[in-house]
C-alpha cells in the first residue's frame, strides 16, 4: 500500500487532510487503540479508527459520509486518540479539518445542529473579545438554536457567584486574534 496521499487508493479528502494538517491517514494500521480510549466513541456514528479507514478507501462515498457524519462533531478533541495511536497519528487536528470543510460545503451532520451552534457561538465569541466572553456565548448560542428560555435560572445564580461577567474582559491585542482567523479562513478558502 502506499503511502502518497494522492494515490488512487487514497480519498481525495486524504489528500487535502494531508495538505492541510500534515495528518497521513495512509499510516493508520488499524490497531482501533483510538477506538478503544475514545470516551465518546459509543456517541459516533463511527468511532475514529472506522473514519480513518473510509478515508482510507478512496471511495467518494465514503468521503461523503465522513463529511455528514455526526462523529466528526461529537469528537472532543481530547487528544485521547492522539495519546494512545501508535503511530502518533493526530486525530484531534484531522477531526478540526473535517468539521471546517463539512461547514465549508454544508454538509454538516442535522443531528449536529446544536453542537455546530455552539462550535460558531464559540468561535464568534474567542473573535470578537480575543478570548471566551460567556454571556455573549450563552446569548449566540441561544439565538441560534432557538433554546430562548433553556436554562435561564442559571444565568443569575452564576453572576451572583462571579462566574459571569456582563461586560465582557477584552484582551489587548484584539487585531493579533483577528489575523488568526483572516489567516485560517484565507487558508481554508484556497
């Protein structure tokens, strides 16, 4: 078997993982260890050894059911996987890919809907203030998924404790952060 990326044997998606992140899904051997450690492998559609063996396959099919699989957003990205794979193959950044490129061509998993919210509610908020602003997390998350008066009881118990601030710590080099992600889209987009 070989180990070009762009070899026949190879999905087209293996390529571009390889492009990207640096990630050989030509090295995966099977063992499952990733599978095995995985602590939210019984929540996937495919555990992560079986998303390394569809990219494996060169099959369009298979490409497409990782891109709209709801594995790819369950993935925590504990770095388990990457932790115990015996070929230091890392996982977590392919999983980061795969969720850009699913959102990218809107072939992200329905069942994911809440998760994808909270993934962009998080984004915008590390974007806008350079790190985690949780009351404007909470409200982008809420207007996205439509969970208006979901736990509302929390929010004054936790300002009340300090676990929320209402205006948000904005960290000093705001354009440093902001080029980070004018970087990352420039580079997704090409």
């Amino acid at each position: 078997m070989s180990s070009d990326p762009h070899s026949p044997v190879f999905s087209v998606l293996g390529g571009e993982i390889m492009e990207h992140t640096e990630v050989k899904v030509s090295h995966c051997y099977q063992c499952g260890k990733c599978s095995a450690g995985c602590p939210l492998s019984t929540e996937m559609d495919y555990p992560p050894s079986v998303i390394m063996r569809m990219l494996q396959r060169g099959s369009p099919e298979f490409e497409e059911k990782v891109l709209r699989s709801l594995s790819i957003w369950v993935c925590l990205t504990c770095e388990m996987c990457f932790a115990r794979c015996p070929m230091s193959i890392d996982i977590p950044k392919m999983m980061d890919f795969l969720r850009a490129k699913a959102l990218k061509e809107k072939k992200a998993s329905p069942k994911a809907k809440e998760i994808v919210a909270f993934h962009k509610s998080f984004l915008d908020s590390i974007r806008y203030t350079g790190r985690l602003y949780e009351i404007g997390l909470f409200a982008d998350y809420k207007a996205r998924t439509l969970k208006i008066l979901d736990d509302m009881a929390l929010a004054p118990k936790m300002m009340k404790r300090g676990k929320l601030n209402i205006i948000p710590e904005l960290i000093k080099d705001r354009s440093g952060v902001a080029s980070i992600f004018k970087k990352t889209i420039k580079k997704n987009n090409n």
